[in-house]
C-alpha cells in the first residue's frame, strides 16, 4: 500500500488554508494576466518596439504599457489595442475537451 495521501483528500484543506475557492480563482487569474503581460512585453522586444513605441501607436502613456506588462491591466480592450498596434488581431476561440472553432464576430470581415 503506497503512503502518499490522494490529493483528492489534500485539496480541501489546503484550499481553506488558503482562503476558499475564490481566492484561489483570483489568484489564478492574477498569475495569468502576468504571464500574458510578459508574453506580450517579449513578443514587444523581440520585435525592437520600445514601451514608448507602442504607447504612442495607442495613443496611451508609456505607463500604462507598462502597467500591460505587468498584467496590471488586463482588460480584453487593452490587450486588443495592444496586440494590434504590434500588428497582430485577437482571435476569440471555443473550446470542447479536443474540439477547438475560431469565432467570428463583428469586426471581422467573412472569408
């Protein structure tokens, strides 16, 4: 017989010592929004742009590109005028377990 606990049997203390569920959710959400403000702030750098670049292509101040950046704002307004002032497009995706469909919607023009 193994001697390691189920996570199953694990996981709900440790939630509480946590905070609950909705920490946890925060907390995921939090962490997110800076690994794609850091992706973002590479795919900037790699392609030689300056935060002062990008702010002036939005039209908002350097600090708030950096604010981006850091995942402090992460509105899909903001990532979307960011991500196209590097020349890019947000795609908006369903997904069902293995199934994945790009949506259309207003704003795009048909195929």
């Amino acid at each position: 017989m193994s001697s390691f606990q189920k996570w199953s049997d694990i996981r709900p203390g440790l939630v509480e010592a946590a905070g609950g569920e909705e920490r946890i959710t925060e907390a995921r959400k939090r962490n997110q929004a800076y690994i794609d403000g850091h992706r973002l702030a590479e795919r900037r750098k790699s392609m030689s742009l300056t935060q002062s670049d990008v702010a002036e292509r939005m039209g908002v101040t350097k600090s708030r590109i950096s604010q981006i950046e850091r995942g402090e704002v992460s509105t899909m307004e903001a990532i979307s005028r960011y991500v196209q002032a590097l020349g890019g497009e947000i795609q908006v995706s369903a997904v069902f377990g293995d199934d994945m469909y790009i949506l259309r919607g207003a704003g795009h023009d048909a195929a």
